[in-house]
C-alpha cells in the first residue's frame, strides 16, 4: 500500500500569487523540466545578486536607495530560493524509522 500522493511545489505563483503544483506523474515531461530551467535560473540569479548586493552593503557611502533596492532584490530572491528548497525537500525520500525507536 503507497502512501498519498506528494504534489510537486512548482518554482512559480498563480495569476492569483498562490502557490502550483505538479502531478509528480508528470515527472520529465515538459512542465517538469521548464520547473527544472526555472529552478536553476532562480538559483543563479540569487548567486548574482547576493554578489552584486555584498558590494553595495560593503561600501559605507553606498546611497540609501541602492542599498533599499539591494535588500528588495534579496528579498525576492530569498523567497525563490525557499521556494525552491521547499520543493526538493518535499522530494526527498523518507528515512525510515530505526528499529526500536
């Protein structure tokens, strides 16, 4: 007997800002693999602005507006990459129980 199923949280929002999710069925078809390119484009645009955001954070006469748009952009990165933690993390397998627990 399988357990129920677990949807795969896709790296994306709704017309409506609410999470999607795939059929794991669907795995290697094409919404899967576009999740896939968007999953690692997201994770490589984060690496580019924590990069570009650490050198506007280490200047001390960095204008208050560069440093506002640094910290909006590593937001919104952030929540993309949580995104994308969340999703993997959901399809880890389960470790087992050891025995005697």
């Amino acid at each position: 007997m399988t357990g129920p199923v677990e949807l795969r949280l896709l790296p994306w929002l709704s017309a409506e800002g609410k999470p999607c999710f795939l059929d794991p069925g669907d795995d290697g078809g094409i919404v899967s693999r576009l999740a896939d390119e968007t999953e690692a484009r997201q994770l490589a645009v984060g690496a580019e602005v924590l990069g570009a955001a650490s050198k506007v954070l280490g200047d001390p006469l960095t204008p208050n507006a560069e440093v506002r748009y640094a910290a909006i952009r590593l937001c919104e990165c952030l929540a993309d990459v949580l995104r994308v933690a969340e999703s993997r993390g959901r399809r880890l397998p389960v470790a087992c129980e050891p025995r005697g627990a």
